[in-house]
C-alpha cells in the first residue's frame, strides 16, 4: 500500500486556520497556521524533501497555499474529495479528525499516483473566479427584481 512511486509525499488537511500535514515514508506530523508564514514553512519543507504535496479540494481554503506553493516550485496537486471518502471507507477508517484526514490523503495519493489535478494557469483562475462572480450579481439581480415588482 506504500509504494511511493514518487518518493516522498506531504499530505495536507486545510482548513479555515490550520494545516494538519502528514509526510511519507517518515510519517512525520506537523501543525502549522494557514497564513503566509505555513505556507513558507511547507514550501521549504516540501523542497527539502523533494516532496509531491498534496491536499483535498476545501471550497477554496487551499488557494492561497496552493499559489504559494507552485510560486516556490513545488510540485502540487489537489485530490477530489469524494476520492478521499471513499479511499477512507475502504479501509474502514470512521474517526474523522484533521490528523487523520492529513494521513488519508497522503496514502491515497501514495495508493493512486495519477490522482488528482495540478494548479490551472493564472488567466484561468482569473477567468473561473470572474464567471463565478458574474453568477452571483445575476442572482442578486435576480432577487433585488422580485423585491421591486412586489
């Protein structure tokens, strides 16, 4: 189940303050903040290690990590979430904590190599994160027209 076919990988929990990281094939642990200065600290950690890092898909949290982390150099990618729980259930891990989550994204990303998805081109971010926007002003629009005509 550990065959590293990369060699060395950092799985990362993100959320809203922390980041809960689990490294492969030293199973070390670490706790550091979700700001600038955790995101350096992964950068010369994965860089030290020559690491693949890896992390689920949180509803944006991970952005900032994640451009830190390709401006550094480092090899990325984000993991599909529904992979994650599913990998999870078939080795019948129920506990859910952030240390857990960390080491279940490491070793699926350890047991599927080819997983995941690399960081998209800054124009399309741009593009995505313009689109997604646009579809909230329709919505309030939407809604403000409704409160008019009633």
């Amino acid at each position: 189940m550990d065959n590293l076919s990369h060699g060395r990988i950092i799985g990362i929990d993100v959320s809203r303050d922390w980041l809960d990281i689990h490294c492969l094939p030293s199973n070390q642990r670490l706790r550091l903040p979700n700001r600038e200065e955790g995101h350096a600290q992964v950068g010369e950690l994965a860089c030290l290690q020559d690491a693949l890092v890896c992390f689920e898909a949180t509803g944006g949290q991970e952005w900032r990590l994640w451009a830190a982390l390709d401006a550094s150099g480092v090899e990325t990618r984000q993991l599909p979430p529904a992979q994650i729980k599913a990998f999870a259930a078939s080795r019948g891990t129920r506990a859910k904590t952030d240390r857990i989550d960390a080491e279940l994204i490491v070793r699926f990303m350890a047991f599927r190599p080819d997983a995941g998805r690399s960081l998209p081109h800054e124009k399309i971010r741009l593009l995505r994160a313009l689109v997604s926007k646009r579809g909230q002003l329709v919505e309030t629009r939407k809604r403000l027209l409704a409160q008019i005509k009633a």
